[in-house]
C-alpha cells in the first residue's frame, strides 16, 4: 500500500498545495517564495527521505506568517493522510543532529495525539529571509494537523542558519524513524488497538 497524499487548502490569505510519498528517496519540489523556508523544507525531504512538493502562494505584502503557517497546516494534514492507520510503524523517533557549532535534538510519537514543545532560542530576529518566531509557528500547525507529539530543543548554538538547519534535519532524521515499518508490530504499537 502506497503511503502518499495530496492534499490542497485555499483561503483569503493563501493558496498551499502539497504532494507527499512517505517511501520516497528524498526528492523535493519546494516553491513557497520564501527562500529561507524553501531551503529548509528541502533539508526536511531529504533527510526524511520523503519525497515532497509544496506550491505556496500568500500575501506576502502583509508578512510570511499566513505563508509559512498554512504550508504548516497542509504538510501536516498530508502527513496524517499519508500514515493513513498507522500499521507496523515504529511511531517513535528521535534524532540529535549538528551543524556545526549548532546541535537540536527532535524526539516525536506519530500518536495522533498533538502537542509541541519548542525550547529554541534564536540570536536574531532573521534567518534569511524568515523571522525566526515563525518556524515555532510552522511546527505548531504541522503537528497539530499531523497529529504528532513534536518535541524539539536545541542543545546549543550561535548562527541562526545553522540552528534551523539542525531543526529540521533533526526533525527529517526522527520522522523518518518513526515512519519506518517493523514487520513484527501486528497493527499499531499501542495496547489500546488504535492511534
């Protein structure tokens, strides 16, 4: 069974489209015209070994918020979409990566259950072209509509370009372990029969 969605959301503010295979190779198509978050997604793909295509189009003139938070929104939904019931995987993941002098820890339950702690401090208010308060709200919207408990700290760290980088390839290495399926887990790894 193909692990994949697309899933679609247009409002007032913005218009997100996003095609996800959970047992992809780590190809990515990214177009949020916001370069920064761009290349994080991709750093995400690639490391999750997904493969993603995210179109994104918002009212920039007013800020990234809308942009970043709604491609949140649509990841997340595809991704609970693309799990469909959750058989056989591992649901668990966590990952400690650097860059360089900058070193996040992710650690996340596909529980469907949602719920993030974001315990990272930025040297600056940039990253690129992102404010850097936006990836908390980026990791709000995806868990809540991923249904995933997301728990994500940095250890430590100067550069906000390395910071991020760390997050969301941690983030990319951790989901990827949880995705992962063990032909020993009959249903769901849980005692209540459901996630």
């Amino acid at each position: 069974m193909q692990r994949t969605a697309e899933v679609s959301r247009k409002t007032a503010e913005t218009e997100v489209s996003v095609k996800l295979n959970i047992d992809g190779s780590g190809i990515s198509k990214v177009d949020t015209q916001i370069g920064f978050f761009d290349h994080m997604l991709t750093l995400f793909a690639r490391h999750a070994l997904i493969d993603l295509e995210v179109i994104s189009r918002g009212d920039l003139n007013v800020d990234t918020h809308h942009t970043i938070e709604d491609t949140g929104i649509v990841i997340g939904r595809a991704i609970s979409e693309a799990l469909g019931d959750k058989a056989s995987i591992s649901r668990y993941g966590t990952a400690f990566v650097p860059m360089d002098e900058a070193l996040a820890m992710v650690s996340l339950d596909l529980s469907s259950r949602p719920f993030l702690h974001f315990e990272v401090e930025f040297s600056g208010e940039k990253a690129g072209d992102m404010d850097t308060e936006m990836f908390e709200e980026f990791f709000r919207a995806l868990a809540v509509h991923g249904g995933i408990t997301l728990h994500i700290k940095l250890i430590h760290g100067k550069n906000n370009h390395h910071i991020a980088e760390a997050i969301f390839k941690a983030f990319g290495q951790a989901f990827r372990k949880a995705c992962e399926k063990d032909q020993r887990i009959k249903g769901v790894l849980s005692t209540k029969g459901i996630l």
